[in-house]
C-alpha cells in the first residue's frame, strides 16, 4: 500500500517538473517573435529587426533592414539558437552577432570588417537616429547647381548620382570629375564612418569652377543592382557607362577620374577599353597589385593596434593562405582547402589574435571574403598591366601613415610602371600624418577613422583640383 508521504513526494516531484517546463515555455516564447534594434557604427545610424521563430536546429532567424526596402529579409544559414541566447552570421556581408536575453532584452555585439559594437533589440519598434554632421560637411548658400542624374547600365541596374555644375560652366568647355568609390557598397558621398568626403570634395571643386558627378554603388542609395553579386568588371563597365553618358551629354567637357582605394583600380580597369578619359586621380590607390596591397595591410593593421611581431606575422598568414588558395583552386574547393589547412597550424596560432574565436569562426570569415569572384579579380589585379596600355596623365596621393594602402610601396609602383611619357606628364604627392581616408590622425588605427573630426585634409583639396585646371590649361 503506497503511503501518503511516497505521495506527498511524488505530487512534489511532479509539480517541480510541470514548473521547469512552463519555466522553460516562458522563457522561449520570451525569445520568440520580432525584435527591433537601432544602433550606430562606422559614424551611420541603422535600423535592423530580427524575426526569431523555435529554438535549435529547428528554429529560424530572418533578418531585415527597414530603412532599406530593397534589400529582402535575410533567411540565416549559420546559427544557434537557444532558449536564452542566440548566434548567427550574415554569410552574405560578413557579419555576425551573438546576444544573450536580459530581461525584456536581446544584448549583444555585433561584428564585421574588423569592427565590433554593441546592438540590443527590443520587441518595441525603433526609429532611426539623427547622426551628426561633421565640420567639413558642405553649407549653405551653394554657388553651383545640383541635378540628379540616373544612367542606365543594363536591364537590372540604374545608377543615381548627383551632378554639381559651377554656374561658369553653361554652355563652355569645362572640366569634369567624375568620383569612383573603393570597396564596399557605398553611397554617392562615399559615406565612411559618417564622413562624406565625395560631397566635401565635390563642393570644393564646384567653387572652383569644376563641375563632377559622384553616384551611389550598385544596391546602395538610389541605385538598383546587388552588390554583392557583383564584381570588379562590372563596377569598370558601370563606370564606362557613365563616362559615355557624359561624353554624349557633354562632347566638349574633358573627363578626369578620381578614384580613392579600390576606386582607382576600377579607373584603370575602365580607361584602358578607349574611354575618353583625360586624367585619373589615383587617391590612396593600388600602384603595386591587389594581393601585395591586401597581405601588407594584414599586417600593418594588427602591428598599430598593438599585437606583437609574430601575431602581426600571424594574421598576414591566414590571409595570404587564404589568396593562395582562393587563386588557385575552384570556389567550390575553398572551404575544403582552408579547413585542412587551418587544421594543421590552429594550435600554433597566438591565442590574442583569434580573440577567443573558434575556428568555425576564422573559416566563416575567410570563406566570406575569398570565396567569390570580387576577391579573385582584386587577388590578380597587377597595376602595370593597365599602366602598361595608357598614355594619360595621373595625379597619385598617398597618405604617409595609411595602414590600408602603404605609401611608399604604391607611389613606387605607379612609377616604375608608367610608360615613360605618362611619368613625365604626372604628379606625386605623399600627406604627411594623413590616413587612408587624407585624416591627419594620431594612432592612425581604423577605428579612429569615426573619432577624428577632419573628414578630408584640405591640402589634399587643393591639389586636386590645382591639377584639374593645370590639366585643362593644356587641352585648351
């Protein structure tokens, strides 16, 4: 005969176990549904919502960008998802974020690019923040005229750009500039850790008397297309395209490029298929070639923000593996490749660069930037096989500390491959305490790009638009 103590316990074994399971009901439907974030990096304020549905494997996050209506809601592939905390990666942008629920809350970091920042999500929707303009920042009254200009590319891109007209140029033989961006989507300002430095640039050459055209990258701004099904061909031919627009639009302006980092690399690809083109600005641009560029900044990065010599060596490693193999294998052999690779050499890896990183997580990252067509054709990219087929004149700006594009090396580069009546016609210049961005910077570390209140140095100004009209001079 059962006693009522054996009852007693029983009824309070089984009250205790109906009470973790509700426990943990609640706690699930607590991370379930729709979350809402507005948080602020690289100087830009974003809005993001997260729709969580289930937990494990079985589970779903979606991810979507209410202040860009064309990109679609994002289904993630790599994730973990649990009744209190969460983990995915955007493949696709190379971001990732991990969040813990405290309270009402998803607390978390964010990653990409080398940055990290704090982003929390609230299940009330959030509205985007005012970001403060910077002090070179254009004012008003602007002596010039501004007009939108959208040129179509093909059936599936348009490009939206902004044309600024000096008022002395109706109707006259005029220069224009025509600003190309460097990596990543960026918009027609080249926006860069709230910096704008087309529009700086663009308002200085039109008080000049310099007309330009800056427009926003495929998938970015007003502009149609995906970026990140592009690559750099096609940022060349969109910059065809537009150069042919002008030169209809305008058969008696002379053209010139400003191309700042990756920029410039699309200037050559461009100039070299019988574009009228007068002149390039190559701005802290590749003079040697893509690869040489992307392994020494693998290792200047880290050195300045203060690893030691073997972890600097270190992360140059993983990245020149990682261009070895993505310059010699099929994309659907990477992954397989890297993986073994990192394998053999993980445990002699220094423990302060993978920053309590898996290596799940460095393959994810190297898998994100090698595997795809862009990295291929900046990998192969040599500067001296366009230089090779040009006779134009250039303008090369370099900043002394620029850990991004190394100064020395690029400007050496730019001149040993000019033919020789192009070096004749061109003009070098190195900025002293200036970075990628032509920042004067203390630590001159990435992060500091947003810290720092000069958006362009004005020297670099000047001489930019001192060599357009030297240039224009000539022609005339």
């Amino acid at each position: 005969m059962t006693s009522f103590k054996t009852l007693s316990i029983k009824a309070r074994q089984l009250f205790l176990l109906a009470l973790f399971f509700l426990y943990q009901e609640g706690i699930h439907s607590q991370i379930q549904g729709i979350w809402h974030s507005n948080f602020q990096v690289a100087g830009k304020s974003l809005l993001m919502d997260l729709q969580i549905e289930g937990i494990g494997r079985d589970g779903q996050i979606v991810v979507s960008i209410p202040d860009q209506p064309k990109m679609k809601p994002q289904n993630m592939d790599e994730f973990h998802l649990f009744s209190d905390s969460l983990w995915f990666a955007w493949k696709m942008i190379g971001l990732e974020y991990s969040a813990k629920l405290q309270g009402d809350s998803l607390v978390g970091t964010m990653k990409q690019s080398g940055l990290s920042w704090r982003a929390v999500f609230y299940k009330e929707i959030q509205l985007q923040k005012a970001v403060e303009s910077k002090i070179q920042d254009p004012k008003a009254p602007f002596p010039y005229a501004e007009q939108e200009v959208v040129i179509k590319i093909n059936n599936k891109v348009e490009l939206a750009g902004t044309l600024c007209m000096p008022q002395t140029n109706a109707l006259k033989k005029f220069p224009l500039v025509i600003m190309v961006s460097g990596s990543g989507p960026q918009d027609r300002d080249c926006e860069i850790f709230g910096h704008r430095s087309f529009w700086v640039l663009a308002d200085h050459l039109a008080r000049v008397g310099i007309a330009s055209y800056r427009y926003d990258d495929r998938g970015a701004g007003s502009s149609t297309g995906v970026f990140e099904n592009s690559d750099q061909v096609d940022f060349a031919n969109d910059l065809r395209a537009i150069v042919q627009h002008f030169t209809k639009t305008f058969p008696e302006a002379s053209i010139y490029i400003y191309g700042h980092s990756e920029g410039g690399m699309t200037a050559l690809r461009a100039a070299v298929h019988n574009t009228p083109i007068q002149g390039i600005i190559e701005a802290a641009s590749v003079g040697t070639s893509g690869a040489e560029v992307l392994y020494a900044q693998q290792y200047l990065i880290p050195q300045i923000s203060g690893y030691n010599e073997q972890e600097c060596l270190w992360n140059q490693r993983l990245y020149q593996k990682g261009g070895e193999i993505a310059l010699h294998t099929k994309r659907s052999e990477f992954e397989n490749q890297y993986a073994t690779w990192l394998d053999e050499i993980w445990d002699s890896i220094p423990k302060k660069l993978l920053q309590n990183g898996t290596k799940k997580e460095v393959l994810f990252q190297m898998n994100a930037f090698f595997n795809n067509a862009w990295a291929r054709q900046f990998l192969a990219f040599e500067t001296k096989t366009y230089l090779d087929q040009l006779n134009i004149p250039f303008l090369v700006i370099n900043g002394s500390n620029d850990v991004q594009v190394p100064a020395k090396s690029n400007q050496d580069g730019f001149k040993s491959a000019m033919s020789p009546s192009s070096l004749q016609k061109s003009t070098f210049y190195i900025l002293e305490g200036a970075n990628h961005l032509f920042q004067q910077c203390h630590s001159c570390t990435i992060p500091e790009y947003a810290e720092l209140e000069q958006t362009i140095d004005p020297q670099v100004l000047t001489w930019i638009s001192a060599w357009v009209l030297e240039q224009q001079k000539a022609h005339r």
